[in-house]
C-alpha cells in the first residue's frame, strides 16, 4: 500500500493552503481591471505581509532566488504594485524526479488604507525578502493634543 507523504504547517494541511493561494490569484487576475482582455498567467505568488505602525505601512514580500533587478515596486494612487518574473530552473543533463519550486511572473497589489509620503518611500531586499516601507502622510498621523487645566 503506498502513502503519499502530506506536509503539515500551522496547523493546516498544505494542500487547502495551495487551492487558497490558486483561487486568490484567480479572483486576482479576473477582478483587476488592468490585466482584463489580457493574457496574463501568473503561475508564481508570493507571499506577502501588510502591516502598519503609527508612523507607515509595512509591506513584506517573500522573493528568494528573485534578483531585484526582476522586481517592480510602484504606487499607484493608494495601491502598491509589486510585480517580476521567477525564471525556471533548466540544467543539461538533469532529470528532475518531484519539481514543486513556482515559477513564472507574479504580480502583488496591496491597497494601502489612507494616504502616504509618496516621497519618503523605501524599498529594501535582503535575505530573499522585499520590505517596502511607506510612511504615512503627515494629515492622517495622530496628533497629541494637550489639555489646558485652567
């Protein structure tokens, strides 16, 4: 009787975490309005983070083997476009028994939840992580006011 071996991380089986990525990519690429009409295949998606702390936002994208002259970063009103290409791997004389590594384009969109120092963004790529950090537009930062006691 043969078993197939199913990994197991947090908790879930890793099967239902590719069908959610698949659909994900899938509703992606139907809803965004730049890619209709197009054909676009994204094979590839990586896994991304959005964070905020009082002063920016925090984007975090898994790219390891991707050099960072393949990836763009753009901002387009109050979304954030990560996209590039991960090439697949073609060596003479191998034969590859289990191929489960993506490849292929990818294209992330991230909508940011209120306005950005468009000037003061930075983008960062080390140890196979892209962290783009956009900080938050001084109107929309919380502002201390101090009670007069009289």
């Amino acid at each position: 009787m043969a078993r197939t071996f199913m990994p197991f991380r947090n908790g879930n089986f890793a099967p239902l975490e590719d069908l959610a990525r698949e659909v994900d990519s899938l509703v992606q690429n139907i809803l965004d309005p730049e890619e209709r009409g197009q054909q676009q295949v994204y094979k590839f998606t990586p896994y991304a983070n959005l964070a905020e702390t009082e002063k920016h936002y925090e984007f975090t994208l898994d790219l390891p083997g991707i050099s960072p002259d393949e990836v763009s970063v753009e901002l387009n009103d109050d979304q954030l476009v990560v996209s590039g290409e991960r090439k697949a791997e073609h060596e003479e004389g191998k034969t590859f028994h289990r191929v489960e590594r993506r490849f292929g384009r990818f294209r992330r969109v991230a909508t940011i939840p209120s306005p950005v120092n468009e000037e003061s963004i930075t983008a960062e790529y080390k140890d196979g992580v892209l962290t783009v950090t956009l900080p938050k537009s001084e109107k929309v930062k919380p502002k201390k006011i101090s009670i007069n006691v009289s």
